[in-house]
C-alpha cells in the first residue's frame, strides 16, 4: 500500500550509494512510496469499513515507531491493526531487545500485531534457532507472541516448525529477485513451499508436480506426525492457542514487563479485572531461575499455577525456574 502514488512530476528518486543484490543503483524512495495521499485513502476505506463492521489489517512496512503510528491514524482512523514488521527485525533472542520493540509497540496507542515472519522473511524457525534446539525455540517463540498483547499473524508452518528450503542453483530458482540476483539474492522460494501434513509424497500436499520442492525435515515436521506427539511444536502452540482462546487475560489484559535487567529470562505479567497470568520464557541455551516480586503489582503473598509449561520448568511460590529454552505460563493466585 506505501506505493499507491507517486510524484505527479515523475521525480526520479535520489541515489544513494551503493548498489543492491540485483547490481541497480540504491535509491531513496522519496517521490514514490508513503506519500500523504495514501494515508487519504486509508481514511476513506476506514469509513466504509465502520460501516460495515469490518477489521482493516495492513502489511506495513515501517521503519521506526513513528511511521507505524501513522497507519493507525492521528484520530485513530486509518487502520485498526497494522502490522509490526520491525518486530521481526530482533533476529536473535534478546529479552532486552524485544523489551524495547514491545514498549515500543505498546506506545504507539493502538492494537499491537506481532509479526516474526512471513512469504518475504526468512522463516522464524532458521532464523531464532541455533541448529540443534530449533524444535525448543519454535515452541519458544510460539509460546511468546501468542501470550503478548495483540493480535499475532501467524505464518503457515511455524506452528509445526517448517524450515527454509533455499534452492542451491540458479535454474531452481523461481522467484523473480533471486533469478535477477544470484548468487547474492537466492529470493524467497525458501520460505514458500507446499505446507507439510504427511509423510506421503510432497507432504501429503499434491500428487503432482508442486512449484517448489519440499524439504526432507518433512517426514518428521508434518501435521500428521506431530499431532501424534505430545510434546511437538503443534502440540505447544494448540495448548497455548487454547489456553488464550478461553483466558479473558491473555484476550483482553494490560502488559506490563518483568525483571527488566534480566538478559536471558522474557517475562511479563498479562493483568485483568483483578486477575493476572504470567510468563517466563528462557531465551538462553543454560537453565535458568527468575524470582518475581509482584507485590508492587498488587498481589502480596502471590504464588504461581502452571498453566503450560515445558517438562522441567516450574514453580515455588514466585521463584520459577526454567529448563534451556523453557516456558512457564502460569496463573497468579493468592
């Protein structure tokens, strides 16, 4: 949507330095993307959906948190759920650095929309893993952006922690930009292909010829496989997905960051009508332990019911303690 106009004089963009993977010039896109005029079509579309009730979600591309603010409108007025694609720019995990996205985020005034990738992206499960505990931090990473608050845009095949499948020559190559940009742009095929249900031929996806090839990790990362296993990527997002469906916290509640100086331990408390849950997610490779103090939040003498969690990450009174990549969402109580 940034690039409905552009200068009615046809103003060639400024160069800049450099050139991109495709060997053009880099330019300033200055006289042809998010200029005011898109932002006067948002406000007319925003109006006929009031009118129909119905929800705009943009695919917005932002560089800073004010560029964001703009596509909710200066009245609220223009989209209701823009996208926070800058949240898929923390490529590693950081609790300090996603505190910072979030807080962020949250100043923005309107309804978050966490993103961590998409059909442009490289997928979450290459991208935030390590190599060898990519299944621990795909259900990491999914415990994570489906208990902030806000609205998150899943990708198909994170929630069975589908990986890249990059082609490794040119006449493989679909996509446009990676024919035009071997070998320093493969394009985005990689993240593309046919979603993975079974162990049967091309993932159960088609007996034909699909477009793009599917990886081998298939046979082990399918739906069919890993709703069998209790302890899959699926089987962790359906509980957390279940979980926020029927939490009025998760839904509805304030967001407030915990332990703020803690660099290896995520956790924040999720608050509503006199209720709160909170989460703790280990972001480091070594076990961890966090100790809350929530008096301060209103819960005196507080103690923590599990909700879900990873085999060995648990509770005693406020003080939780996490395996390697460990998740524990839990219920405050009294």
């Amino acid at each position: 949507m940034d690039t409905l106009f552009e200068d009615p004089k046809l103003t060639d963009d400024p160069v800049l330095p450099g050139t991109n993977k495709q060997g053009d010039p880099n330019l300033e896109n200055k006289y042809n993307s998010k200029l005011p005029e898109v932002h006067d079509v948002l406000r007319k579309l925003r109006k006929v959906a009031d009118e129909s009730n119905a929800v705009l979600i943009g695919e917005t591309w932002t560089a800073d948190i004010n560029e964001l603010k703009q596509y909710y409108g200066e009245h609220s007025n223009e989209l209701q759920m823009p996208m926070d694609f800058m949240f898929t720019t923390v490529n590693q995990l950081s609790p300090p650095e996603f505190r910072r996205q979030i807080a962020a985020v949250d100043g923005a005034g309107g309804w978050p929309v966490f993103v961590i990738s998409n059909h442009d992206i490289i997928r979450s499960y290459n991208r935030y893993g390590d190599g060898q505990n990519n299944d621990a931090i795909a259900k990491l990473m999914g415990a994570f952006y489906l208990t902030l608050r806000g609205t998150p845009i899943m990708y198909y095949g994170e929630e069975i922690g589908m990986e890249n499948n990059d082609p490794s020559r040119k006449e493989d190559v679909k996509d446009p930009i990676g024919r035009t940009g071997w070998p320093q742009e493969k394009g985005r095929d990689g993240e593309r292909t046919p979603m993975q249900w079974n162990t049967d031929t091309n993932a159960g996806f088609s007996k034909g010829s699909p477009w793009l090839p599917v990886p081998a990790s298939y046979k082990t990362h399918n739906v069919d496989a890993e709703s069998k296993a209790p302890n899959s990527v699926l089987s962790v997002y359906k509980k957390v997905l279940a979980l926020r469906h029927t939490n009025e916290t998760l839904l509805e509640g304030s967001y407030t960051a915990l332990n703020e100086n803690d660099a290896n331990v995520m956790s924040y408390l999720r608050s509503y009508k006199g209720k709160a849950v909170l989460v703790a997610l280990n972001m480091s490779s070594s076990p961890q332990k966090a100790t809350f103090n929530l008096a301060d939040k209103g819960w005196k003498s507080a103690s923590l019911k599990s909700l879900v969690a990873t085999p060995q990450s648990s509770a005693k009174g406020t003080e939780v303690s996490l395996e390697p990549f460990g998740i524990f969402i839990a219920e405050v109580t009294k």
